[in-house]
C-alpha cells in the first residue's frame, strides 16, 4: 500500500510524502528548509524526489535549498521560470498530459485552475503496488474524472456558507472572498468532485489545506465520510 504522511497543509505551509515501499516522494516544500530536515528526521537522502504544484511559497518556499542539498525536483515550465530555476540540474521541466518515472513511480502531470503561472495537479501510479493517488491542491474545481483511484489528496479549503457569514461579518474583505472562490476548492466543488468519480477502489480520502478561518475540520470530515462511505483524513501538521 502506499504510504501517505501529511506534515503540514495549509497557507501557512504544505509538505506531503508519499511511498510505495521502494520510492519516496515528496510533495511540495512550502516550510523552510530547517523544518522539513526536521519533519524527514534528517533522511532527506531517502527521498527520491519532489513534486512541486506551483510556484505560491506556501508550496515552493525551499525549492532552492532542497536541489542546493541533491533532490531533484519536478514542476511545469511556468512555475520553474517563476521561481528563476529553470536553468538548475536539478530542477525537471514536466507538462501536463505527458509521463514521468520517478523510481517505482509513474507521473501524470495535469492542469488544474489557479491564479499561478502553469500548476499543476498529479495522478500517481505505482509499479510496485499498482495503485494509484491524485493529488489536487489550489484549484477551485477539476475538469477530469479519473479511473478508480486508491487515494485522493484533494483541496477542501473554505465552506461557501461560512466564508459568506465572515464577509458579512466583516473578517473577511470581499476581495479576498471573490478570490478565494476562483483559485480553491470549496467543500462543495470537493463533493461535486467525489461524486463524479468512481470512489469504488477508494481507500483513503485526505482533505488538504483547510482555510483557517473559512473552515470547520469536523464539519468536512464528517459530511465527506457521509456521502462517501470513505476513510477520510484531515491534513494537517503531525
């Protein structure tokens, strides 16, 4: 089975590492690099590489001292020019659509729908246990259905009822709110989402990046075990 770990999620930071037994991966390094040396105990030789889904430092924050340290790190052409990486050895240039082996990992980038410069999402299939993961973070909603996956680390980051009642109440600008709801995914997108795909092969489903302050945790758990039947996770720190 593959391995999935959550260090942190959210717009404070977002690492995530997954394994299939033979290939290490991280996803994002959006803490500074102190922290994720911390979170991987010092292992970082183990990891085979790291996904980045764009350029937004909650996301890429330590880019440059993960391949300065020998990770080679894989992102679309946008986000390596906007970070000024796009000339480093380490850094590998991915398109949507087109397939990359990473170790006992096959990647199929894909275009999801944020204010950042060409991100990307990622389906991951393992050769080893022959199961597959989508990743899917900052994108306010997924124009693709895929074919019976094992795990999905989808984006729930702010209920449209909750934000409403904090614009209303003044602690949140109605700016922020308007962006908010063209660049993330709302728990209703997220359950328009599960209910577009087959969730029958379905053994995890982890809710990333929660709004701090457009969010209840519980509320989301407990809707999306509801309505899927599903083991559900709450990404966070830990």
């Amino acid at each position: 089975m593959i391995k999935i770990e959550s260090f942190a999620s959210g717009s404070s930071g977002n690492l995530y590492k997954i394994d299939d037994g033979a290939t290490s991966l991280l996803i994002e390094a959006g803490l500074p690099i102190q922290k994720i040396k911390e979170k991987l105990e010092f292992r970082l030789s183990e990891i085979t590489g790291c996904l980045i889904s764009h350029e937004h430092g909650d996301h890429s924050k330590s880019v440059k001292d993960v391949i300065r340290l020998g990770m080679d790190c894989y992102m679309s052409p946008g986000t390596a020019k906007a970070l000024e990486v796009e000339n480093h050895h380490r850094i590998h240039q991915i398109k949507a659509k087109e397939l990359v082996v990473i170790g006992s990992m096959v990647v199929k980038p894909f275009n999801v729908e944020h204010d950042a410069n060409e991100p990307l999402g990622f389906l991951i299939v393992s050769r080893k246990t022959g199961e597959k993961l989508v990743y899917i973070t900052d994108s306010f909603y997924s124009k693709f259905i895929f074919n019976q996956p094992n795990y999905l680390m989808v984006e729930c980051n702010y209920s449209e009822e909750i934000l409403q009642r904090n614009v209303e109440s003044g602690k949140v600008h109605p700016a922020l709110a308007a962006r908010l709801q063209k660049s993330h995914f709302s728990l209703k997108n997220v359950k328009d989402f599960l209910e577009a795909n087959d969730l029958s092969k379905v053994n995890e489903i982890w809710l990333l990046h929660l709004s701090n302050s457009n969010s209840n945790a519980g509320q989301f758990k407990r809707e999306i075990q509801e309505l899927t039947g599903k083991l559900v996770k709450i990404a966070g720190s830990g």
